[in-house]
C-alpha cells in the first residue's frame, strides 16, 4: 500500500531543450496508487504524451483506473471506474507572465500526482449506485433490500396521516 510519492515525478526539462514540435511519451501502469485519503486509484493505466510547443512543453494525458466507492443507496462498496484525458501547457519560465497559469519549473521537474488526483476527482460521480435498481436498505430494520427482505410495513410520509394515527392511538 506504500507509494514513494514522487512516483508521478517526472523529468521533462530536455523537452524544452528540444525542436518545437518534439515529442515523448511516459507509460504508467500501477496495480494501485494512494493520491490522499480520500482517493485511492486501482489498475491505474495511462500515458502521457510531452510535446515541445512554441510556447512551452504540453502534456496531454489519458488515465484509466478504478476506485471504490460507496453505494449512496445500500452502502455497499462499489468499483467504479474512472477516465481522464486532459491537457496542459507548462509555459517555459521565461515566457511566463502574470496570467500563466502554469510554468515549468526551473529544475524541469513536474509532480504529476496532484494533477491526476484533481483531474480524477472530476470525474467522480456525485452519488454512486452499485446498481441502477439498488433497493437500498429497509429504513426500519436496516437490512440490505437487495439481499434481504423484511416484513417491515413503512409507514405513510405523509404527516397528516401519521398524525391522525397518533390521535387514534391516544384515543385508546
Ligand atoms: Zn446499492
Ligand atoms: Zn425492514
């Protein structure tokens, strides 16, 4: 489950050094990666391709993994899978200015690990099903629905009802 984390480090200060129009490409492949508590990535796979642009070093990026999520209905652990393709410019540093964004770094070193967690983290789901049709679980017993069923009888939502149900219950 350790993960060095410069394992996304990646020396692409020669591109710059290179002809516009050079490019090369990095293979990743790791059964698992940790990019924070909140965001572990399984069967990580993808490649990223640097280019040297007029501009500076483009990096266009392909990622595909999986992570586990949890059912928003029945909480169960589900495998979602997760695809990223995505692109950026690192300016060279002498043509950078106020407005740039990003800048390679003088050592020509770039961490990518933070750039894959916030990318991977858009391609989220907000609310997770581990079936479209999930049953969830029973509110009154709390069994999974989707293994189990109850006799539970759930009452009305409707206030009303539910309220003239405590007055016929008082009234005995
Ligand atoms: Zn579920
Ligand atoms: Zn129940």
């Amino acid at each position: 489950m350790a993960n060095p984390t410069n394992i996304l480090l990646l020396e692409v200060g020669f591109i710059a050094h290179e002809e516009v129009g050079y490019s090369r490409t990095f293979d990743f492949e790791f059964p698992q990666l940790v990019l924070g508590d909140d965001l572990v990535l399984d069967h990580l796979s993808g490649e990223i391709e640097f280019s040297r642009t007029s501009e500076g070093v483009l990096a266009q990026a392909e990622f595909n993994a999986t992570t586990k999520v949890t059912c928003g209905r029945c909480l169960g652990k589900v495998s979602q899978p997760l695809e990223s393709h995505f692109s950026d410019l690192f300016t060279l540093p002498y043509r950078a200015d106020k407005d740039t964004e990003l800048i390679l770094p003088h050592n020509g070193k770039i961490d990518f690990a933070p750039i894959l967690r916030e990318y991977m983290l858009l391609e989220m789901p907000i609310n997770s099903l581990c079936r479209p049709d999930c049953q969830g679980l029973c509110p009154a017993c709390g069994v999974n629905r989707n293994q189990e069923s109850c006799d539970c009888v759930i009452e009305a939502a409707d206030p009303r009802l539910s309220m003239l149900k405590s007055l016929l219950e008082d009234g005995e």
